[in-house]
C-alpha cells in the first residue's frame, strides 16, 4: 500500500503513526519544508487488526509530487544556495520515482492538505493516473485538528471516492482510518 500525495500533506506523518501504532518504530523524517521525503521508503509487512480480522501489507511512503520545484521556494525557508539546488535535484528525481513506483502499488492512500483547495493541478494529476491504472484509492484528508480544515470540499473534488478526515499529526479519527484502510485492501 502506496502514501501518495503533493508534498507537505502528511504522507511521512501518516506513515510514522501507522508504524508506531503496529510496529512500535518510525519510518521517516517530517519537516515543514517541502519535499522532505525524496526517495521511496519501505516498511515490509505491517500487520494492523481490526476486531477479528487481520490484514498484512507493505507500506510505502513516497516522495510529494509537484508539478514544480524551484530551488528559490527552498532558499525562503532558510536554505543557502547550494543545499536548495540540492535539494531541488533530489525533489524532481523523487518525483519521478513516485510515478515509477505507481506500477508496483496494489493500493494506495492519496494524503492531502484539508485546508488547501482540494482542486489542485497535483493532485487531479495523481488521482487521474490512478483511476487510469484502476488502483483502488482511498483519501485522507489530513490535518483536521487545523481550523482551516474543509473535509467537505475535498468529498465534493473527489465524490467517486472514499474520503476520511484525519489527523496525522494528532491521531483523529484514525480508527475509522484502519476500518476504511480493510474496506480498500480486503
Ligand atoms: N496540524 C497538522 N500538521 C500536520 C499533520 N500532518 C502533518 N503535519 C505537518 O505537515 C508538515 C509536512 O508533513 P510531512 O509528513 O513531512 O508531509 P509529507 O507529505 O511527507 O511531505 P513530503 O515528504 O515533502 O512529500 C509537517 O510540518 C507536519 O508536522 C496534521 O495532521 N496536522
Ligand atoms: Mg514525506
């Protein structure tokens, strides 16, 4: 099962909680600056329970894709010259592994930002090439501890599919989460 989403969403959030909530360890680091993920990371069977029930799969968390990265954004958040173009190069090659890797996900959890307009060029870009390739999707709308949160908004953008409010960072809702995660993968 494949976190995909533009960056900043919460996919390493989301992926930190599901492997401490089953595995007692964390995946990968988070940061407020964009594209902190920039290569594909693997942890190889989860196992999450639900009442009776039992489901085991490997969980991938992949680099935010965008449709631009420009080294400058980077040097606004602090960054020198140097690490932003860095940084920037790392991004785009991540990117491009995201897609690569869409070939080998049999599901996958489209992770947004609920207080940013649902209706981005990214993120119609990610659901359309999975709907394409008919790998089944679940969305989270992250970050609903925020006030600015708009669950609403992103069920109307996405009316075909399943949308969960959640928050990574805080643990919300995260049951109905996993019961929505056995619907996807059983
Ligand atoms: N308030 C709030 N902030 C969150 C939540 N989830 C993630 N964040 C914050 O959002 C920022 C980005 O989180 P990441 O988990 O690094 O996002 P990502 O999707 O992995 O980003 P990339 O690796 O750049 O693609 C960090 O500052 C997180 O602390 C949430 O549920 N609520
Ligand atoms: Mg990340």
């Amino acid at each position: 099962m494949g976190l995909y989403g533009p960056p900043n969403g919460g996919k390493t959030t989301l992926a930190n909680r599901i492997c401490e909530d089953w595995l007692g360890e964390t995946m990968g680091s988070v940061s407020r600056i964009a594209h902190e993920t920039r290569e594909i990371q693997i942890k190889e069977q989860i196992v999450v329970k639900s009442g009776n029930k039992e489901l085991m799969f490997n969980l991938v968390d992949t680099p935010g894709i965008a449709t631009k990265i420009d080294f400058e954004d980077f040097m606004k958040s602090g960054m020198k010259k140097e690490e932003a173009k860095k940084r920037a190069k790392e991004a785009t090659k991540g990117v491009i592994s995201s897609i690569k890797w869409l070939d080998e996900m049999d599901a996958v959890v489209v992770v947004l930002d609920s207080t940013k307009d649902p209706y981005s060029q990214v993120n119609i870009t990610i659901v359309g090439n999975l709907a394409a390739r008919n790998i089944p999707v679940l969305i989270a709308a992250n970050k609903v501890d925020l006030k600015k949160s708009n669950i609403e908004g992103v069920k109307e953008a996405f009316p075909q599919y399943d949308v969960i409010g959640i928050s990574a960072k805080y643990g919300n809702q995260l049951e109905d989460f996993y019961a929505a995660l056995f619907k996807l993968l059983d």
